[in-house]
C-alpha cells in the first residue's frame, strides 16, 4: 500500500475479527457484463455495508440506463467506480488500496479513468483531492446526481441514450453472489449523537423513504428473483418519525411491514439496525402472528456496562434492554437474537468489561458481532481522556469471543433434532466430508431462518437430489458447531 495518505487516515494493527466483518469488506460485482454491447464498460467496486451495497445497485442500473456496460471486472474498464466506506480506519485504508489499485491500472493504460464516490469522499473530498490527482472525478453523497453528466461531459458515456424507455429502466442491478437474497433500505441518515459515530455527519439525518415508493422497489426486487428482503437502515425502528413530525397519520415501521407483506410475494423479511429503545410491541406482535416476518433481530447493543453505554450516549441501558430481550422472547419462542459491541471504548474500565461480559452471559445471544474501539475524527469520542490501547483493545476482544463461542455453541447444540426451514445459497461441486455418502449427489449450503446472510453461521446441507440455489427446503439439524449447523433435507417447496 502506498504511504500517501497516511498523516489522515495513521495506520492502526489490523483487528482481530469475530464472525462478522461485513463493514470493511469488498463487494464485488457477481455479474457477467450487463448492458448495451457498444456501451462504454464501466467497473464497479463496493465497500463497505449493506447500505452501501444498495446505494451501487442503484447506481448500476442508472449507469446501464445511460448507455453504460457494467461488470466487475475492473482490468477492462474503461471507467472504475469505487463506492467507498468512511466508517471505521480500516475500511477507509481498504478503500485508499482499491482507489490506487485502479489508478496503478489507469497508468498502465488498461483504463481511461477512476472515479471514487460515497462515504470518504463525502468525508474527506478536499484532502483526497490533493493527495490524489489522478483520480478524475471524486464525488460525495450529496453530489451523486453529477455521475452521468459529469461522465458525459468527459466524454465517458453517450450525449443521448434513449433505447431503453425510463419506464423499463431496473432500478437496482442486483450484485451480490446471492440473488435470491437482497435488503431494502428504508431510510437514510440517523437522528442519533453516539459518540464514537460519524455517520450522521456524512450521511445527514434520519429521512424515510416514502412507504409506496419501498414497496414498489420490494416489488421489482422480487420480479427480479428476490425471495428474503433484509430491511436496512441506520435504525430501523426509527422509520416514519420524521414523517410523522410533519403528519400525524404518517405510517411507522409496523405499517411498512404490514404493507410489504400484503402487496409483495416476498417469501422472508428479516429485520437488522434495531436500537432495543425503538421496539415496539407492535411490531413484535407482528413478528409472532406474520409467517413471512422472521423471527430473527438484529439488535445493536454496543456495550454492556451502563456507564459506558451513557459515555457513548446510546439510548439504552442494562434495565430497558433486559426488559426488551424479556417480552420479545416471550412473544416470539423461536426467535433468534443478534448484537453487536465494541470494546475498548475510551474509559473502559475492566469493572466496565466484564459487566459487559455478564451481560452477554446473563442474555444469551445467539449470534454476537464484537468490534475494537476505532477512533472516528471529528466524533467525542475521539478527544475523551484514557483511551485504550491497542494491545488490551485486543486481549478483550479474545476474551470476550471465548465466552460467546461457548454460549452460540450450546445454542447451536439445543438444535439439533429439531426442523426448520432453509434457504439454500450454494451447491457444491466439491462435497468435502460427505464425499463419501454424496455419491455424486448435490451438496449445499443453505440459511435457517435464524442465519442472515454473510454475518451469521451456515447450515451445511447433505446429499440431496434436486438441490439448487434460490431454493426454500426444510432441514432436520444433525449436528452443531461454533457457528456452522449440519443438516439433511425432510422436504422442499
């Protein structure tokens, strides 16, 4: 990697990671080359989460719909889009080595230009400016409808593109490995003043989408082969606040939910972003008595200490969310609880780590996503007094991955014997430890309804006939590990 750069953004040890570390990797596009065969061929990297997954595949099929050929294969691009992500150091660092990769390729001739957009650029567009001059256009959130006439005028896309009407224009160009699997986002921004968060800096506050406009999106996503729509935002629960300061009548999360399930054939909507203060029995109730709504949350706790919690200025507390895990469990038996925490955050005391470790232990979270303290420029967090170092961010971060790797083994353990419905992501050429009994037969890996895509566990599925992406069956679990389940198919839909 090159040292340019790096008085913004100082290098930091590579964290230890858990079982998710969806927010600094890549995502590239898993599609042969879509688009007009005389287009201009333009390369789309993604970094970063979900959120900004969705955010390229809008830009895709906007690309598409201006006479563009989009791929993934970057080496023969004439243009390079890299969609960046400005959350944490190392993803800002992973997006520096994309954008230079590009332009090593651009020096060689084997592209025309780099275009760098999204989250860092919105950040820190002035000094990537000046730090990297043979990046032709850099664009920030707030300046993404610039990306066609600014492309045009530089000549990289036709003046007039008319062969595909607006009306049958996609609005998204899936791009995942898993197309059967997709996420709506909601909303945009966050209302919320965490201390050790940015995001509402770049990405502004909490706007809802308008409830028609996202079921007409679920709609063409699930035309398109979409059948589990995970609902995203920054928080969730917050969806249709804001509407509703201007309209009293304005419809909240549960209205959304309500309408996605009554106008759209969307087989799962799984829920993520959470916050345990914006719950509501609502939609808990909606979650028990509603088949398609899963009964999976991803519920972001951050910490597990009370003072520390108040430092982040996070909106709950041990109290509030022991009541909520309570009477969301009572409503829903089978219900699968996911968080993420951060550790190491600037004070931490080890009273204030292993009251978090105590927690998790009292709570029993199936799934648990832990992070280091990352410090953020420009948020409180980053000039409060006693910060960690880097060396005990890390010992705590083992430490408290030992104890959730006992408590989702024994969950995973209470499966086995039991049935549930699954959807299957892969098959495999290669049947790795059924060899023996797949007899040629198709291996897999399919989800249960209680593991989301990339940041959860997998079920390994044995032989079976008829075996395909895309697919809905339902698995006996046979066996569990510390994060994986083994299963073999009863039946299919």
């Amino acid at each position: 990697m090159s040292t340019r750069f790096l008085p913004v953004f100082p290098l930091a040890p590579d964290p230890i990671r858990s079982d998710v570390a969806r927010d600094v990797e890549a995502v590239r596009l898993s599609i042969d080359p879509i688009g007009p065969a005389d287009g201009p061929q333009v390369g789309l990297v993604t970094l970063g989460c979900d959120k900004n997954t969705v955010d390229s595949e809008k830009m895709l099929a906007t690309l598409v719909g201006h006479g563009a050929r989009v791929s993934s294969d970057i080496s023969r691009a004439d243009v390079v889009v890299v969609n960046t992500c400005g959350f944490i150091e190392s993803a800002k660092e992973q997006s520096i080595e994309t954008i230079l990769e590009a332009c090593r390729l651009k020096k060689e001739g084997r592209v025309r230009a780099v275009v760098a957009v999204g989250c860092m650029v919105q950040r820190y567009k002035k000094e990537l400016s000046a730090e990297m001059p043979e990046v032709d256009l850099f664009l920030g959130l707030s300046e993404m409808a610039s990306l066609i006439p600014e492309l045009r005028r530089r000549g990289f896309l036709p003046e007039v593109w008319e062969n595909v009407p607006t009306m049958e224009r996609p609005l998204r160009i899936l791009s995942t490995e898993t197309p059967h699997t997709s996420f709506l986002k909601i909303s945009e921004g966050c209302d919320h003043t965490c201390s050790f968060c940015a995001i509402p800096s770049f990405r502004g506050l909490h706007r809802s989408a308008p409830l028609p406009d996202l079921v007409s999106e679920a709609q063409a996503l699930v035309r398109q082969g979409v059948k589990e729509l995970n609902i995203i935002s920054q928080d969730t629960t917050w969806y249709g606040r804001d509407l509703r300061r201007k309209d009293r009548s304005a419809p909240l999360l549960p209205d959304l939910l309500r309408a996605l399930i009554a106008d759209t054939d969307v087989a799962w909507l799984r829920l993520f972003y959470m916050y345990p203060s914006g719950i509501t029995r609502e939609t808990v109730d909606l979650m028990a008595r509603e088949k398609v709504l899963l009964p999976y949350l991803d519920m972001p706790l951050q910490h597990g200490s009370d003072r520390i919690l108040k430092a982040m200025r996070r909106p709950e507390r041990q109290e509030l969310i022991r009541e909520r895990v309570s009477w969301i469990r009572e409503a829903v038996p089978d219900l699968t609880l996911r968080t993420t925490v951060i550790v190491g955050f600037p004070g931490e005391s080890e009273d204030d780590f292993h009251d978090m470790l105590d927690f998790l232990e009292e709570l029993r979270f199936d799934r648990v996503g832990a992070f280091t303290y990352s410090v953020e420029d420009g948020t409180p967090a980053a000039d409060m007094p006693d910060q960690i170092p880097d060396s005990l961010k890390r010992e705590r971060l083992e430490e408290l991955m030992d104890v959730q790797r006992i408590i989702s083994s024994e969950r995973n353990e209470a499966l086995i014997g039991r049935r549930f419905p699954a959807l299957v992501d892969e098959v495999l050429n290669d049947p790795g430890p059924f060899e023996a009994a797949a007899g040629g037969r198709p291996v897999g890996v399919a989800r249960t309804v209680g593991q989301a895509l990339d940041v959860d566990g997998v079920t390994h599925v044995h032989p079976y006939d008829g075996l395909a992406p895309g697919q809905f069956v339902t698995l006996e679990i046979d066996d569990a590990e510390e994060y994986d389940l083994i299963a073999h198919v009863v039946g299919s839909e």
